[in-house]
C-alpha cells in the first residue's frame, strides 16, 4: 500500500536541536529504508524544511513503525502524519460499458 508521510516539527523545540550528528544518522536510516524499497520517494516542502515521503507499507500501521525507527522522530523532534492512499477508481466508473475504450479508435 502506499502510504504518503507529511513531517511535521514538534511546536517549541529549538532550532539547535537538530544536531549535525543527529541529521547524518537521520539520512544515513533514510537512505537504508530506501535501498530496503520502504520510503519509495523523499522530498522536501519548497514552503517550508518539512519532508514529505512517499512509502511502501502494508498498512498505515506499519508505516508508523517505519518512521518511528528515524532518529529525529525517536529524539521526539518531527512527527509525521501518516495517509494511507488507493489509486484512483474513476476512471474505471467514468468509461465503464464503454467500447473501443484505449484501443485508438
């Protein structure tokens, strides 16, 4: 299932908190959950130093044991939210009995 993570700081920690070492293993485990085909995508917000992932889980449940391993989130510095996601079935209603649908014609 998919699973797409919104980061989110914790109100009231300091800046200072995020310590250089901290940040490093908070990559290195990033970087270990993508090799694993956990976190599928990373990015960061262009509005904000927030980092939205998008997963690979069984269940919201096991995504938020997965983020619960990253550093930043054990030292109690981000939380993410955590939105399950199904593909789209629209599609399928929209075009439904339809003939020739996709074929070109």
């Amino acid at each position: 299932m998919k699973i797409l993570a919104i980061e989110h700081e914790i109100p009231g920690v300091p800046g200072e908190a995020f310590t250089a070492p901290l940040s490093k293993a908070e990559a290195a485990r990033a970087w270990a959950l993508h090799q694993e085909g956990v976190i599928r995508e990373l990015y960061f917000r262009t509005d904000r130093h927030e980092a939205v992932l998008v997963l690979e889980c069984a269940d919201a449940d096991e995504a938020r044991a997965v983020l619960g391993t990253l550093p930043l989130v054990q030292a109690g510095l981000i939380a993410f939210e955590v939105i399950p996601l199904v593909a789209y079935p629209g599609f399928a209603r929209l075009f439904a009995g339809e003939q020739g649908t996709g074929t070109g014609e």
